[in-house]
C-alpha cells in the first residue's frame, strides 16, 4: 500500500509500566525498512524533569537524551509530547534545524548482524545494537566515491563488543576514524580491522539507561567533513547539499555546501589529516538558504572560510 509510509515500531510510551526496552526498535525497523516504512517510535518526553499535571504512575522521563536520539534514528516521524513550556531544546534541537527540519539518517537504525551471532553465545538474548548511515557521493570529477558516516548506537548490552569495519560494510583498508559523540572537544580514534571500536559493557543503573553513541567517518589525505557536532546526525542530506574537491592553480580545495534557513549558523569540524588536526567552522546560511565551507590547502598552507549565498 503507497498510502503506508510509516508504522509504530515500539510499544506503548511509558516504558516504567509498560516494557523496559520500549525505546529499542533495532529488530523491528529491519522488517519496516525492507518493506519501505519508516519505523515510528511512540511519543516520548524529551524533558528529564516531573511533567506537571501528569496522571500517569510515572511523571518523569529517567532517560530523555536516550529517548531522543532513537527517536531521531528512526527516521519516522519524531512525537515529543511534553507538557506546554516543558519541551527540551538542548535535546530537541540536536535532531532539527532552526526552522524545525529534522535532520536524520538516510536508513532507520537498525540491528547489526553481528548481535544475531552475539546473542545466542553466553548471554542468549537480543542486543541492543544498531547502526544506520548518511551516504554522500564526494564529487571529484574522477572517481566520485561514495562516503558514508555511520552512526553506531549500543545500550543495555551487558557485555564488551568489539565493532570493526566490515561490521559497517566498508573495507579494511579504508582509513577511517571513531569518536564519542558526547566527548566534546572532540577526540578522534583509528578504526580499523586490528584497531576495531571497543564497546563496554553497558550495565543498567536501576532505571537509567546506560548508553553509547558513535561516529565513524572516512577520512582523505586533504580535508574531510568530521561533521555537524551539535547534531545526531552529523552529516545528514537535510543539511549537506554537495561535497566536492578540485585542484587550482596546484591547490586542492574542498566545498561542502550547507542547507538551512536564512541568518541559521551552522558550525562543521573538519579534519585536517596531514597533522591530524581538527578545526571548527561556523557559517551563517544567507537569503538563498545555503551557505558553503571552502576549503583550500596546498603543501605549504591550509584555510578553510565560509560564503553565504
């Protein structure tokens, strides 16, 4: 049915009465993405504190960021139903734009193989493990590859899984990097085949959920797009119209173009790879509604500066 666009993935809210995994749709949003559905999860507070006049048994959300960026990776529609003037922006807006635009994942997050195989080991169960990606071809007028920044999201897996990259689909002998989202300032890590992402064990405490969220991206041997970092999804399509690199005059400049409404300031960390270096860039989205990050280097010097259009 065309009509059908998106399904509820998830049990009712409320997960304290009714389920404690409530928020895991891993397993589910793999049925719904292979039958051309975006998986929906209930509606949700975004708030951690006691929701005024609430009449439920539990008034208050324990896990509000973890609520969210599911939420937001599975890419249907998103239902904060806080009380009126109870809506967390700090949370809400690491999944929108100024102008409300949810900024998501080109896929819903979903399971990863690897826990099928994990789950039926020492610990039989189903892990909560998943990833999901935002795909951009980087137009060199040769090759034109295409990149993908993958989000891996674990939580309440009780034990230490190692993530390499052909658990992504890439290739082992791609030169890719790791970080934690919610490490700021940002600390990049190898992630290869011998240097893979250690995940710990992630323990519940009574009812806070404890959970992690990784970024891996491909990295060049000229500037590359770490990514959005006040945003879940870093590198989305919603807010990156285009990458591209030429060469000039001996030099290799690189233009990311930017989406978003008139007088938004976005701010990108890029990767300068030769000293490992991590810059950050904040540009103001002009009249047109895009703005673009151009980046130029050559073997003596680097810069990147933004132009609103």
């Amino acid at each position: 049915m065309s009509q059908v666009t998106q399904a509820r993935a998830s049990h009712d809210y409320q997960r304290e009465v009714y389920d404690p995994d409530q928020w895991s749709l891993g397993h589910t949003s793999i049925l719904f993405d292979a039958l051309g559905i975006y998986p929906f999860k209930d509606c949700f507070w975004s708030n951690g504190t006691t929701q005024p006049g609430c009449a439920a048994p539990v008034c208050q959300e324990t896990n509000p960021v973890l609520q969210t960026l599911v939420s937001l990776l599975s890419t249907g529609p998103m239902a904060p139903s806080d009380k009126i003037g109870y809506l967390s922006l700090v949370n809400l807006m690491q999944t929108i734009s100024a102008d409300g635009l949810i900024l998501k994942p080109d896929r819903p997050a979903r399971a990863m193989d690897l826990t099928f195989a994990l789950g039926f080991q020492t610990n039989p169960g189903l892990l909560n493990l998943t990833s999901t990606f935002s795909s951009h071809i980087i137009k060199d007028g040769q090759t034109n590859p295409t990149l993908n920044w993958h989000y891996i999201f674990a939580a309440d897996t009780l034990q230490v899984i190692n993530v390499g990259p052909k658990d992504l689909g890439e290739l082992d002998n791609g030169t890719y990097f790791v970080y934690d989202y919610f490490q700021k300032p940002t600390v990049l890590s190898r992630f290869q085949a011998n240097t893979p992402l250690v995940i710990p064990a992630l323990v519940p405490k009574g009812m806070e959920i404890d959970f992690k969220y990784y970024i891996v991206f491909q990295a060049f041997d000229t500037y590359s797009l770490i990514g959005e970092r006040n945003k879940f999804a870093v590198a989305s399509n919603q807010r990156f119209n285009s990458i591209t690199k030429s060469t000039q005059n001996g030099n290799t400049i690189t233009t990311i173009t930017i989406a978003g409404s008139s007088n938004e300031q976005v701010t990108l960390e890029m990767l300068y790879p030769s000293s490992r270096q991590i810059e950050s860039y904040t540009c103001t989205i002009g009249s047109s509604q895009t703005s673009s990050l151009i980046c130029t280097e050559s073997s003596t010097s680097h810069s990147c500066t933004c132009n609103s259009n």
